[in-house]
C-alpha cells in the first residue's frame, strides 16, 4: 500500500484534479489531503498613503492568520468530501512549494498528487509555478494532473 498525498487548494480545479488522479490510482493507496494556508501579513499601523494619518485596525495579524488557516482547513475538507475516499486532512502554513516538498519527506509519501493550470513560462516566471516546483524538488514520484 502507497503513501498518497494530495495537495489541493480546494478549488473545483484543483478537485478534478485530484478526482481524475484517484482514477488512475488503486483504492488500496493511504491518502492524506494536504492544503497549505499562506501566512497572514498584519495590516494594523500600515501608513496611509494619501498623508491622512495611519489606517485603524481593521484586524490584528493574529485573526488574519486564523481566518487564512480556517480558509485551508475548509479546502482540505472540501475535497475529502469531494473525493468521497477515507483520507486524512493535514492544514500547514507558510510557502505551498516548500510545505508540499517538506510533507512529503518527512511524512514518507510514495507519490505526491497535484494539479497544474499549464499557464506557461511567463505565469511560472512572474508567480512561480507549485506544480513545477513539487516536480523538481519533491523527493518522490509526482503526479501533474493538467487543467483539460
């Protein structure tokens, strides 16, 4: 029985992706569903722009970063749900490239499962690419589903 982990952002896209992936794959596999959350920059103190005095706290870091990690948790369970398999749910923080590859290894997963829009190389230049990042650095076999 494989390690299986998919990564998703909880996006109809990204659940396709993951659908047309399990498709391909024997249910025997163990399946984790990651999500990673991107971490919160706090807008409290920011100067305002026009000269007018500092922007009021609309919300400190700290309920930046539970909604961010809320708004994963909420993907991550999404696409169990869509996928209708028995899997476990893993919310992380920080970088999706760097988490993906990180989980991945540490967790001793056979195969790594994510989705690809296929934007091309000037998208990939000017955001960077996860997909092709994983492909590059993740220390087992991936899975690129691409969008069509």
């Amino acid at each position: 029985m494989a390690k299986v982990l998919i990564a998703t952002d909880g996006s109809d896209f990204s659940i396709a992706a993951a659908r047309r992936a399990l498709e391909l794959l024997s249910p025997d596999h163990s399946f984790t569903i990651l999500t990673v959350g991107a971490s919160g920059m706090p807008v409290s103190g920011l100067a305002d722009p026009e000269g007018l005095g500092a922007i009021p706290d609309l919300t400190t870091a700290d309920e930046i970063q539970d909604q961010l990690e809320r708004e994963a948790a909420d993907a991550a369970e999404r696409t169990r749900e869509a996928l209708g398999i028995e899997a476990r749910v893993r919310v992380e923080r920080g970088d999706a490239r760097a988490e993906i590859c990180r989980i991945a290894e540490e967790g001793g997963y056979d195969l790594v499962v994510l989705g690809s829009h296929g934007w091309g190389i000037l998208h990939r230049v000017m955001m960077g690419s996860v997909s092709h990042h994983v492909l590059h650095h993740a220390h087992c076999a991936v899975l690129v589903v691409r969008e069509g």
